[in-house]
C-alpha cells in the first residue's frame, strides 16, 4: 500500500516555527496562508495551512507556541498525535473542513521533514518516477463575463488550457466564444459550495448551455436536483468531483461511481486519507487530476509533486501562483512543468 512506504518513517522535531504569507490574488482578494516549519536533526520540512479565513491566521500569529509536536515518533505516530491535538485552540473555524487544511499543513510539513531526516524524497519512498506535470489556468471571467479574459491568455500563450467557473450570468454567446478556443478543459459549477463566496446555486438553464455548448470539458461539482440529474444522463463520465472528496468514504458515497476526481491535498487532512483515496482510484480506474487552493508558498510544491507522481498528464489546476497575480507580467511557465534532478523530501523543484 501507498500509506505503508511512509507510516514507518521515522521524524524527529525539535523544534517549529510560524510564517505568515500574503498575496493579492486575480480573483480580487488578498490570500493569507501560514506555513508550518518543522525543525529537527538539522532538517526542516515545511506545509501550507491553506484555510480561508485571515482571522484564523491572525490567531496563529497571537500564539504561535502553543501546540505540541516535539518528540521522537514515527511518521503514523506523529499523525496520529496531531489528529489529537486542537490545532484551532477551542476556536470553531468558520467551516470544519479548515480543520482538515490545518492539519494537512502540519502532517505535510512532517512528511516533508521524516524524508530529508531519511535523505531521500518522495518518489524514492514510493518506487515511483517524477513526470513532467500538465497544468491548466484556473480564472473567473469578467463581471459581466465577456470572455476577454480567456483571449487576451491565448494570445500570451496560444496552447494553454483553462479551467472556468461558469456562473448564471454566462450567455450563449460567452459559451460560444469559448467554446470556439477549443481551450477549456473543466467547467466547475460550484454547485456543492453551500454558505462560501463562491457558491453557485443549481441552475438548470445555465447546466444544459455548459452541457452543450462544451462536449469534451469535463464538468466539476454539479448541484444534483430533480431538475438538474437529468441533464447528466448520459454524460456521467464527463462529470468530475472536488468539494465532497475527503478520504475513500467520501467516494462511496457520490450519486454515481465516478470516472474523474479532482485530488486537493488539503482537503484530506493526513496523508493516510490522501494516499488511501489515490490508491483507491488507482485499483477502480478512476482518473485524476490536482486542484489548488491559492497556494502561495511551499504547498504549490507540494501539489506538483504528487501530480507529478500520479496524474501528471491530466488537466491540473495547478498553475505556478504567478498566474494568479492580479497582473501577472513577464515570462510565465508553460506547460508541462519540469521537475528538478535532485530533490529531497517532499519538494519538487
């Protein structure tokens, strides 16, 4: 099993520190993240809490050391003692799956460090290779959509591909103007998002237009009704899930077995869950792909790697975070990314 290679690694912390991150984002708000640093034997691994609340970020910034994770463990022991601790101090985060970013930051951070402690890296652990990682540009469009913002990316760079957040405001003429880029890869409807800034309610009329209008995209995250299921009859492969995936248990459960998912690692929480779910999909061929959520330092790594591990030619949204600059400026990466040729614990480049 995928889990076995690393349960028994083995970590020792000393020591961790806090560093708060922020970015301005194309989507128009500053990202706050806070990156998790753990310190040991001369070593350090780092992870990303990736929650959406700069409030819970100002709080690690109040007490930044207050949790206990010093110690000798294994990488299973060390998981399973930061599954005990509190890592919101007896505050509620706005939503529960924050609990899950914030730990994944910590165990992400533990992985990273047990594998440079072992000298060696992910793909060594694993009897795997790193691949170039495909990468698709994930944007909202203009308010109201036009789909300029998609042409003016084309002419920068005529083969990238895009992942879109379609809303009611979209017209056939927008979904015929993209549609004609042959570029949109996934079309994610926002419809599991119940009470974010994001949502998208179920709307039927704007579900048969994407349906149509773009026969090969995949499309992300419908809200099922008894209006909207029967729109998808037919186009179940086509279907792609992001919010509900959060450990094996929450595969089972979708209206259908799926034939795509989109892996965020944050939304897993440990690495067990994470590398149980893939390893889950493998054994049913349900392909995948990598999701991002604002990454603005060492988690962007962390997300090309395990792209590049196991879905590296997929239409990940992992785009470099210069692409989610308000007015990204001079050369960009294209894709696929290349990995480095000497890599250490759970970095990728």
């Amino acid at each position: 099993m995928l889990y076995d290679a690393v349960a028994d690694l083995e970590i020792s912390v000393d020591s961790y520190s806090l560093d708060r991150r922020e970015r301005d984002t194309s989507s128009g708000f500053t990202r706050a993240t806070t990156v998790f640093s753990l310190h040991g034997d001369g070593e350090v691994g780092r992870g990303e809490d990736v929650t959406y609340n700069t409030d819970a970020h100002d709080a690690l910034d109040d007490a930044p050391d207050t949790f206990d994770l010093t110690g000798a463990y294994t990488l299973e022991e060390f998981s399973t003692h930061v599954g005990d601790i509190d890592l919101f101090r007896g505050d509620e985060p706005e939503q529960a799956i924050f609990r899950n970013y914030r730990r994944w930051a910590v165990e992400s951070a533990a992985l990273d460090l047990a594998l440079r402690q072992a000298d060696t890296a992910l793909a060594e652990r694993l009897g795997r290779t790193y691949d170039p990682v495909r990468f698709v540009v994930s944007t909202r469009l203009e308010d109201p959509p036009t789909g300029d913002r998609v042409l003016e990316w084309l002419d920068r760079n005529p083969a990238l591909g895009f992942k879109l957040d379609p809303t009611s405001e979209w017209t056939d003429d927008v979904v015929e103007r993209l549609a004609t880029t042959d570029a949109v890869r996934t079309l994610d409807l926002k419809g599991q998002y119940h009470g974010t800034s994001v949502d998208q309610p179920a709307d039927p009329d704007l579900y048969e237009r994407v349906i149509e209008g773009f026969p090969e995209a995949l499309i992300e995250d419908p809200e099922l009704t008894e209006e909207t299921r029967p729109l998808f009859e037919g186009h179940e492969a086509r279907v792609t899930w992001d919010y509900p995936i959060r450990s094996v248990e929450t595969v089972d459960t979708l209206p259908w077995e799926p034939q795509w998912l989109n892996i965020k690692p944050s939304r897993f929480g440990s690495v067990r869950s994470l590398f149980e779910t893939i390893e889950y999909c493998r054994e049913h061929e349900i392909r995948m792909f990598g999701g991002g959520q604002f990454e603005i330092d060492i988690g962007r790594q962390h997300l090309h790697a395990i792209a590049s591990l196991f879905y590296p030619d997929a239409p990940n949204d992992v785009a470099p975070k210069a692409y989610n600059d308000p007015d990204p400026s001079g050369e960009l990466p294209s894709s696929p990314l290349a990995p480095s040729t000497e890599l250490r614990g759970l970095a990728w480049r």
